[in-house]
C-alpha cells in the first residue's frame, strides 16, 4: 500500500478514542519498560565498585544476576511493544508472537528500509557476557554470531540473549544452561526509541 493510499500515511486518517488511548497507552508502556531496564544498569554501574573486593563477589556475582535479569526482561518487553506499536499504527495485523525478529518482518516494506538506514551498529567489542547458571557464574568465553545485517541483531537478540523469551529466572540453576547478557543495552534503548518515534509520527 502506498503512502497516499493509506489513510494513515497520507494523513486522512482520525483515530477514534479507543484508538488514540491504545495508541498513547502502548508508548507509555514501552517507554516505562525501557525506563527500568536501563535504570536495573545503572544501579548495576554502581554496584561495581565492590567486584574487586573478594569479600563482596558474592554479593556482586548475585546482583549482577537479578540486575541483569531484570534490565532484559523490560529491554525485551520495550522492544516488542515498540515493534507492535508501529504495527497497530500502520493498522497492520500482529502476529502472535514474542519474537522480534517475526515482529520485525511483519512491518511495511517502508518501515524496514527506514530502520536499515537509520541502525547504529553496537560498539567494537564484545556484545555479551555468558555465564553457566550457578549460583556464582563464572563468566565463559563464546564463539560470537556473524551480524551483517540489522535483523541479524534482533535475531541475535532472540536467539543468543533469549530476549523474546522472558526467561530470565533462577529455573535452569540445575541445568547447568548458558545464559547471556548484553554488555552494554544502549544500541538496543536507541533501537526502541526510534520505533517509538516512528510510529509517533505515524500514529
């Protein structure tokens, strides 16, 4: 659909009430869940001062583990709002799923482009940190995925970090998994902030 078929785009369109407070109510959302994942990192950045002191690793490793569950869990939920936000404005069907890369090529063709062209790559450097669950995770060395394109990092995000999954709880201790957790959530925060100014501008 073009841009001046689509009464969305082409500005003919006047969203009902119900409409509108969705439309307000899942940006609100997705920018509380954003919000408190990167508050969970800063408290976390605070906390650091005590890693080099043996006495306080335990209570570090511990910290670093509910700190960082919680920041994924509602950097997950942020993005998958924002990708269902830019959906429901563009009054597009949602699929029933939480994977961001599913959600992502669900979107308009001209939504896709203008994410490609507007994608800041991560820093240099290693873009996550794996652990054996345990109660005192000692970090392990990974072989790192090939990312070449932008929906190669949200598949990333899906499949390595376990994003779209909600699961970070202390339920897989026993089984020894490995779990992965983003050095640095800013390039994701950038992601979520710029669907949810797109789909402001649509919407």
């Amino acid at each position: 659909m073009s841009k001046s078929d689509d009464p969305v785009r082409s500005g003919k369109w006047v969203p009902t009430g119900v409409e509108r407070y969705e439309f307000f109510f899942l940006r609100d959302l997705a920018n509380t869940f954003k919000e408190t994942a990167r508050d969970a990192e800063r408290r976390l950045q605070d906390l650091k001062a005590v890693c080099n002191d043996p006495a306080g690793y335990r209570s570090y490793a511990t910290a670093l583990e509910s700190l960082k569950s919680v920041s994924h869990f509602n950097l997950g939920t942020a993005l998958e709002l924002s990708f269902k936000l830019m959906l429901r404005a563009w009054r597009y069907p949602v699929p029933p799923t939480h994977k961001l890369a599913e959600l992502y090529d669900a979107l308009p063709e001209e939504v896709q482009t203008d994410f490609v062209g507007k994608f800041e790559e991560p820093p240099e450097g290693d873009l996550a940190t794996s652990y054996v669950n345990g109660e005192s995770p000692p970090a392990l060395p990974r072989q790192g995925p090939v990312l070449r394109e932008p929906r190669d990092y949200l598949v990333y995000l899906d499949d390595e970090i376990g994003l779209s999954g909600h699961r970070y709880t202390w339920e897989a201790v026993t089984k020894q998994e490995y779990r992965s957790y983003l050095t640095d959530i800013s390039w994701v925060v950038r992601i979520v902030d710029l669907f949810l100014a797109s789909a402001y501008e649509v919407g």
